[in-house]
C-alpha cells in the first residue's frame, strides 16, 4: 500500500490533521511579536575624526592611515572603509554576520585611542560608534572623482536638492563644501600711478 492509498483510505484524519496545522499556524502567525520598524542589529561600527581646516588630501594621511593600521588587527572584520572630507575623515568597521557588539565596540575603541598618539595634536578625540538603523536612520552618499571640486560641488547639490524632494526624507546636507572665496592682491605701486586711496578701493 503506497502513501497515497493510505491517505486516502484514512481521509477523515487526513483531513483533520490538515485542519490542525492551518490552525496553529493561524495562531503562531497571530501571537508572533511583530514590529513596523525593528531593530536591525547591522554589524558596523563607524569611526570619525575632525581636525578643522585640514584639506581631504591631508586627512587622507594624517587622520586615515594612523587609524586603520591600528584597526585592521581587530578579530572579526569582514571590511574596512574609509572617506576623507575637508575638516576630517571617517572609518566605517563592517563585521562578520554574529559578532559580539559589545566586545567589537571596546575593541575599536581600545584601538582608536592608541591611534589618537599618532594623530595631530589639534585633532579631536576619535569618535566611536555602533551603527544602528533604528537610531542612527541615516544614509551617506560620498562623491569623488578626477574632476574639480567646483564640478563635484554642483553634483553635490543638484543631489542634495533631489533627495529633499522625497517626502520620506527629513534633511539632507552636503559636508565638506568650501565656500568659494575671491583674493584681491593690491599693488601699491600700480595705486600710486593712478593716484588712487587704497582705502577708496576697498571700499568699492
């Protein structure tokens, strides 16, 4: 007798059994916690370091370097990546699937502080943190390339400018944009054979 004979010579608990398992299943679906918006536990912790007034190129060598020869030798790291900006840098920890937050936390923190020895003296204290989306619903677009920084300015904020019109977004702003400024170098000399005030031409 196959399975199937025996189901079918047995239908009545068949059936029964069938109406069993849709029930707990309703009631397991029912009775199962459910969030809207839960707590993704992502294994990332981000690095950040400031020193104000110091160039991408700068950051690059005196805030990134030191910090990620000392982070690289943490256990558990599944990627290292890092930017550098105009006034600072940032490293991003991605770790294996199950690390331990807390222990990959006092790693990095007891390894960002060792770091700081080699960083400038005016830079502030490294910043640790645990990126979690239910906190920190954040999202970072970093743009580079060869091209100038007014072009990649412009790129910047035709895209700021788009994603503000999304309606599920609250701010979006641009880090690292200079203000473009105009130098006037005065020669005195050329004033003077032209019987100008410098004062006069300040004021214009």
């Amino acid at each position: 007798m196959t399975i199937i004979d025996a189901a079918l010579s047995r239908s009545r608990t068949v059936i029964a059994l069938l109406t069993l398992i849709l029930i707990a299943g309703f009631s397991a679906y029912v009775n199962i916690p459910k969030e809207a918006r839960p707590d993704v536990n992502i294994p990332i912790i981000y690095v950040s370091m400031s020193l104000k007034g110091i160039s991408p190129e700068d950051a690059e060598r005196l805030l990134v370097r030191p910090m990620e020869s000392e982070l690289k030798s943490i256990e558990g790291i599944k990627e290292m990546r890092s930017s550098a900006y105009l006034g600072g840098a940032n490293v991003l920890l991605e770790f294996e699937a199950g690390f331990n937050a807390d222990q990959a936390l006092n790693d990095v923190r007891e390894r960002a502080d060792i770091a700081e020895a080699d960083l400038p003296e005016d830079a502030e204290e490294p910043r640790v943190e645990e990126v979690n989306l239910s906190l920190f619903p954040i999202i970072i677009v970093t743009l580079g390339g060869e091209v100038p920084e007014r072009t990649l300015l412009k790129i910047g904020r035709d895209l700021q400018e788009k994603v503000k019109g999304i309606s599920a977004v609250l701010e979006a702003n641009i880090g690292g944009d200079r203000d473009e400024q105009v130098e006037i170098v005065i020669d005195p000399l050329l004033l003077d054979s032209y019987g100008l005030d410098p004062r006069r031409v300040l004021d214009a």
